[in-house]
C-alpha cells in the first residue's frame, strides 16, 4: 500500500517506503540498541524468508511501509509502518526513531501525523503494541491518549527472546 502523498508537519515529512531505504532501515532496526523492542532480528538472526520480506516492502499490499525524515536536514531518522484492518475500521501502526534523534519528540510528531492521516480515512481506532519494559514508548502513548487495550506478548524474529507487551488503542 502506498499513501497517495507524503505527509508533512512542521519539522518532519513522511513518506512511502523504497527500497533504496533498505540500508538506513535494516542499519536501525537490526542495532541491539535501536531496535532492541522490535520484533525484528539483529543481523545474525536474519534468513531467506526475512529478507525475501524486507526486499518486497516497497510494492506491499500488507500494508503501509514508510520512513520519516527531518525536514531541516533532509536526512531519515526514522520508519513507521500501518496496517489496516479488514473493513478499515482500525490501523495498527509501529515506528522507530533513530537512536541519535531520540527524546527530540519527532516520534509524537510521526505519531500525531498518522493519527491525523487516520481521521481523512475515516478510521476509527488506532492501536499499536508495545513492550511493557519499553517505558519512554509506553509513556509517549500515554501522552497521547491512548490506553491500554489489552495485554500480550510478542517475539523477536527467530530469535529466543520475548515481550510481556501492551496493546494500546485510541479513538479517533
């Protein structure tokens, strides 16, 4: 799925993923620091399957791939990703923030953004699913009004560690 334009605020842009963003992607997600509450792999933890995964997410029909970037600089420092439900009724969104942007508030901003996109698509809820030891996360969606949902957990890829996590929801 692809947004028809990219989505601007007043110190971010953010638009469709292409695959000539794998490296900055993939260099984040799969740092032990950066993407240490992702459900994504640390580098030695990728396979064919994965890979076959990351290498088909510019033309998915899964769901929406995209990357923030810092308007000011022009540079990514960051990824988000959408996933409609069935009816379009709910979207579960994910992001990640570059380590060296974080505490800046351009997650809130990417956050807010998506909230706003939602609302034109007449959207109804929003979740997204975070780790419970995630606390700057789990406070950030606080902030924002969401509240907890309910309660899971969730496994990096092929690797042997698990989340107690939230899943959080708000109505728009």
């Amino acid at each position: 799925m692809r947004l028809e334009k990219n989505l601007t605020c007043e110190r971010i842009t953010i638009r469709n993923y292409k695959t000539a963003d794998q490296e900055f992607c993939t260099g984040m997600w799969f740092d032990e620091e950066n993407g240490k509450y992702l459900s994504d792999p640390t580098k030695d933890y990728v396979d064919e399957v994965y890979q076959n995964a990351i290498d088909s997410m510019e033309d998915s029909d899964d769901g929406y791939y995209l990357v923030i970037e810092n308007k000011s600089e022009g540079k990514s420092i960051g990824t988000s990703c959408a996933f409609p439900n069935e009816d379009r009724s709910n979207i579960d969104i994910g992001y990640c923030i570059n380590k060296e942007y974080w505490r800046n508030g351009f997650a809130s901003e990417a956050i807010q953004k998506l909230i706003e996109w939602a609302k034109e698509q007449s959207i109804k809820t929003v979740t997204a699913e975070v780790a419970k030891d995630n606390i700057p996360s789990c406070g950030l969606l606080d902030k924002l009004g969401f509240k907890v949902k309910s309660e899971t957990t969730y496994k990096k890829y092929h690797m042997d560690i698990e989340f107690d996590s939230y899943i959080y929801e708000l109505a728009i």
